[in-house]
C-alpha cells in the first residue's frame, strides 16, 4: 500500500508538472495585402503594421494568446480620384472634371483572442494553425479634394464591428524562455454598409486583409 501511495504522488507530481501553464510576451512587425470593399479595392493594396502579445500556455499542443495590432495603408491617388469622379457629382448633377485627391490612408486596428493549435516535432521548429475573434476598426483620414480650382477636406467616419481570424505560422524556439515565429493570417472585419446619398451605391459591409506576421515571445 505504501508503495502504491508512493507511486501515485509520483505520478500526480508528473502530471501536474506536464501541465504547468507557461505565461509569455512580446511584439510583432510585417505586412499586409489589404482587400477592401468594391469599389475601393483598387485603392487600398500593400500595407505595414506592428503590435504586441499576450500568450497563456496550457501545454505544448494549445496556446491561448491576446493580441494587439495596428496596419497602415496608404491610398493610390489616381485610383481614388477615379473613385470620386465616379461616386460624385458637382452642384448641378454634372460629373465631376480635373479631380485632383491627397490624403484617404486608412488604418486597421484589431484586438483578438486566439487559439494556437500545435504540431510538436520533438525538435525547435514547431507548425501551428490558429483562429480567433475579437474587435475590429477601419479609420481613414481626411480626403482632400481639388476640383478645378476649388475643393475642400471631406471627413471620413471610422467604422468598426466584430472580427474573426484564420491562420498558420511556424515557431522556432530559440532558448527556453524565447521562440519566434512568423505567420499568415485571414483577418475579417464586419463594418456594416453606408450608402452614398448621390448615387444609392452600398460600400462596406466587410473589410479584410492578409497579414504576414514576424514576432518574438519571451516567457516568464
């Protein structure tokens, strides 16, 4: 019996100690392929964007991680001045001619939690999958129109709504308290539609984009 007892404890010891979560954090940089909305998918392409994490490990299959990222975009002028003239009219109902447009970079903001799923290989590199969901926020800055010889600055509302995510990466640990790792990841933003009061047309709805992500996580 004493024997018996002795073996449990052992093996409680070794269970508890293959469970002993893991806290870690750390910051990420890259890129991103923007897929905005029609008729502004021609604006908006290639962007930059950096954040920071939050990671809780369970054990060496199952992450948990909050994350904060910001992706920059700037605005193809020429396409955008083809998308007023094409939305837009001047006073008198008329199409509008000599449209000259500066400014309209947008920013996304995204808040998740996620879940990373790993493949162990019994080496440094490990592949994982993950899918999250959290919050999500478009902003665009002041549109500055010229047309002819006048114009003036046209604000632009942020929209923001719910946010789900795709993806898979790839960790390499470094030491025992650093890995890094880069990732590909779907990211979806519910934004809601506007209409243009001229023309009726709807944008909106969604708006996406395609991060590719390089980050660094230093764990307590």
């Amino acid at each position: 019996m004493r024997r018996l007892s002795v073996l449990s404890a052992l093996l409680l010891i070794a269970c508890v100690g293959s469970a002993q979560i893991k806290f870690g954090a750390g910051p990420q940089l890259g890129m991103s392929f923007s897929s905005a909305p029609k008729p502004l998918d021609k604006v908006y392409g290639f962007g930059f964007g950096f954040g920071a994490h939050g990671d809780v490990m369970f054990n060496k299959y199952f992450t948990a991680r909050l994350s904060f990222d910001y992706h920059m975009f700037s605005a193809d002028e020429a396409e955008l001045a083809s998308f007023v003239k094409s939305n837009f009219t001047d006073q008198n109902g008329q199409p509008l001619e000599n449209v000259a447009v500066s400014g309209g970079g947008a920013g996304m903001i995204g808040i998740m939690a996620s879940g990373i799923g790993k493949l162990p290989l019994g080496g440094s590199v490990t592949p994982y999958a993950t899918v999250g969901l959290g919050y999500g926020s478009v902003s665009t800055s002041d549109l500055k129109i010229t047309v002819g010889g006048g114009g003036g600055t046209v604000p632009i509302d942020s929209q923001s709504g719910f946010s789900l995510l795709f993806g898979a990466g790839t960790e390499f640990a470094v030491s025992k308290t650093v890995t890094i790792y880069g990732e590909i990841k779907y990211v979806l933003i519910f934004t809601g539609e506007e209409t243009n009061p001229q023309n009726g047309q709807k944008t909106g709805g969604t708006s996406s984009h395609l991060p590719i992500m390089f980050g660094m996580t230093y764990w307590f």
